[in-house]
C-alpha cells in the first residue's frame, strides 16, 4: 500500500505558509505582545478563586453564555437594537466571518501594513486577500481605497482602529466613506478601543453592512480569550451558524462575567498605561535618530538605524519588543513596543538610550 505523505493531502497554500511565529519569552520583560503589563487586585482574585472553586467543568458551558454577554452589553454600552456574537478570542471571530464568505474567487481587502491574522486566515478560508497599502504616514490613502473597492468587489473589508501595527487612528470621514462605498461587509476592528476612546459601534445603525469587532485581550484578560462581534441581527444570526457549539469555555465564561462587572478596575488600568504612553512618546522624541509614530493603543512603533541589531541587543539585555524590520517595505527599520508598567517602560528607555547612544 503506498503510503499518503502530508504534501499529497494538504492544500498548497498551507504547505506554502510558515507558522505564524511567537518569540519565547521566559525571563524577559514582556513588550511585544501588547498585554496589560498589571494583575488583577488582590480582591479581584480572590472572587475569581471562590467562585470557580466549585464550577461544573463535568458539564458543557452555556451554549448562548447569557449571563456574559448581557455584562459585556452593559459594560461596553452595546446598542440595546444590535446581537453579539463571542468568539474564542476575536481571531476566531475573524475567522467565522471569512469562512461565511468564502465562496469561491470571494477576496478580502485590507490595508497594508495591518494586522498579520487578516492575511493569514484569508488564506486558510481560500479567499482572495487584497492588501492596499498606506500613506507613509500610515495614514489611508482614501482615493487609491475607493478605486480598490471598485475595481475587486471584495466580499468583506477589514480594518483595525487603531490600526496594528501603526498604532493609529484612521480618520472617521474616509472610513465613512469607504463603509459607504463598499459592495460587501466591513468589519471595523476594535482591539485597541480601550486607549482610543473612539469607536464605530454608535454608527452601526447608520450602516447595514458594517460590523464592529472588540476583545478583552488587550484590556487585560489576554490568557482568558474572549473577542466580541456586534452588529445587525440579520448578520449575526447567520455567522451564529458557523460558531462550534460551547466554544466559550466554562471558566471563562464565569471569570470574565466578573471581571466585566469590576470594568472600572480594568479602565483604571488602560488609564495607566495612557499615562506610560505619553511618558514613552515623550522620551523617544528626545531620542536622536528615532522616529516615534503617534499612538492611539497601548504600543509605539518606531523607526531607527539597525533596528534589527537593536532588537537583537535588546534580547540580549532582557527586553522582548516586536521586530517589524523587513516585514513590510513602510516598515523598514522598525520596531513596536507594548506599553509597559513605568518600571518596566523606564528599563527600556534606559536601555535604548543606552544602545543608540554607542
Ligand atoms: C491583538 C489583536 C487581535 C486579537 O485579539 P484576540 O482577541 O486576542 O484574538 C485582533 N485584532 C487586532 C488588530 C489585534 O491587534
């Protein structure tokens, strides 16, 4: 019997792919990953124990997660007249809603340089995945968007504000114009909304084929996973079809309906790190030789001579940042670095003081 090799079964645009890669962070100070640097309060924690001390996990979760999403309702100020759907983070919200379009020769637009999972689980769907690229000061380029939009008919448009990894916001009059403009759904992704302030989700009403997109990862509860979808029923009752029955798990369900009820804690935080932000934007334009972007999330990107070395001595010296050298021809030279706690952002200024000043 001949045997079946992997490269005879799975399909070559797999083959072809290179996992998507994460650096291995023991011991290192942790900014490459845009986490919330701080814990929970004590108290916090100590409600988390109690009330998963005796959880059911013989049993499946609830399938709706009611009690969740009526929290995450009231804590995000979701409009009373839209559904939510949750997703095992909000990647796999992404990925239900592009497995909903994929038929075939349906394409994905996007903008480049954007968030790397767009691209990745276009490919997984089999969809065509279109990435137009920004101003060189990731700013949209609206025209080049419009004529795009008209030249693909592409089924869905993603884009992230404030965007990753740029860090901004695009501005609300081009996005208008690009969700009125556009043939097929758009998705606005959130991730970032805690830092920004501003959000699409109050213009869901105005736009029929518009979804808006959130997650609790940056927020702080990062290991718990648990992204949001928001939008018209007549959408969500249709991507509610692909969602895996239980896919929120039990503990998560029970943790984050806490935690959501304590959002002040947790806002509390981002307020912090908005504060760190403006320190570490500060700081980096008294740098000779770096180019600091302005931010809207809780991570910088900036541009430097060498930046790959400079990655590499950073590693060297304990600090874990996003090396975005290389990986886009508008991110030549670039790094990105997650806002920190002030101990942690002052260790890293020191230090790439210390590496540009050689
Ligand atoms: C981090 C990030 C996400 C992923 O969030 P999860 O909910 O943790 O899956 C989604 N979109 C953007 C733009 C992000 O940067």
């Amino acid at each position: 019997m001949a045997l079946t090799l992997p490269d005879q079964i799975v399909r070559q645009e797999i083959l072809a792919l290179s996992a998507y890669h994460i650096s291995p962070a023991q011991d290192m100070i942790k900014l490459d990953a845009m986490e919330n640097p701080y814990q929970l309060p004590p108290f916090l924690n100590k409600e988390i124990s109690r009330i998963t001390a005796d959880v059911c996990i013989n049993r499946y979760p609830d399938p709706h997660a009611t009690a969740l999403k009526e929290t995450l309702r009231t804590t995000l100020s979701i409009p009373a007249e839209m559904d939510i759907m949750l997703g095992n983070g909000s990647d796999e919200i992404i990925q239900i809603i592009m497995l909903a379009a994929a038929k075939p020769g349906a394409k994905l637009l996007t903008v480049e340089p954007g968030f790397a999972m767009f691209r990745m689980i276009a490919t997984f769907t089999n969809l065509e995945y279109i990435g137009i690229p920004l101003r060189s000061d990731f700013s949209l380029d609206t025209d080049t968007m419009l004529t795009a939009l008209r030249h693909h008919q592409p089924a869905i448009t993603f884009l992230a504000y404030p965007n990753n990894p740029s860090g901004n916001l695009f501005d609300t009059g081009a996005l208008e114009k690009i969700i009125e403009a556009s043939p097929g759904l758009v998705v606005i992704d959130e991730a970032y909304h805690p830092f920004a302030g501003k959000s699409f989700i109050e213009k869901l009403a105005d736009y029929p084929n518009l979804l808006v997109m959130r997650t609790l990862s940056k927020l702080g509860l990062a290991g718990l996973r648990l992204g949001l979808l928001s939008g018209r029923p007549e959408w969500l009752s249709q991507l509610e079809k692909l969602r895996l029955p239980y896919n929120i798990n039990v503990i998560t369900q029970l943790v984050a309906t806490r935690v959501m009820q304590h959002y002040d804690v947790l806002q509390q935080q981002a307020e912090a790190i908005k504060q760190t932000r403006t320190r570490l934007q500060e700081f980096l334009a008294t740098l000779k030789g770096v180019e600091a972007y302005p931010s809207d999330a809780n991570f910088i990107l900036f541009r430097l001579d060498d930046a790959s070395r400079i990655f590499r001595q950073l590693q060297q010296r304990g600090i874990l940042v996003k090396n975005l050298d290389n990986s886009h021809s508008l991110l030549k030279n670039c790094l990105r670095v997650t806002v920190g706690t002030p101990e942690e952002s002052d260790y890293f200024c020191n230090t790439l003081q210390d590496l540009v000043g050689k």
